[in-house]
C-alpha cells in the first residue's frame, strides 16, 4: 500500500498560517493586557480660568 502524503509546500504552507494566527491572537492579547503610560503636558494640567472675559463676549457679538 502507498500511502498519500501531502506535498512538502503544503505542509509549509499550512505551518505558516497557524503561525500568523497565533502571532496575530497573542499580539491582539498583548495589547489589550499591557497598560500603557499617559503623559500629560503641564500645559494641560494648569488650572484653567473659570472668570467670563465680557471683551471677548461683546467683540464676538459685534461681529454678527
């Protein structure tokens, strides 16, 4: 009896798509794992002035 076996470009090619398969699903869970460090600039973490400027609000009503 013979037996069938599968072309050796075939076993390659069957190998290397569940390769990038599992790359793809431990890639995928890596980022949903690691936590990534958020750098704030100081510009934004100043307190921002809470007063109304009346100029500002008058010069944009005299533009309409």
């Amino acid at each position: 009896m013979k037996k069938n076996k599968l072309p050796s470009l075939i076993v390659l090619m069957i190998l290397t798509l569940i390769t990038t398969m599992f790359w793809i699903m431990f890639s995928i869970y890596r980022v949903f794992v690691t936590k990534t460090d958020i750098v704030v600039p100081t510009e934004f973490v100043t307190q921002i002035d809470t007063h109304l400027d009346l100029e500002v609000i008058n010069s944009m009503k005299n533009r309409q």
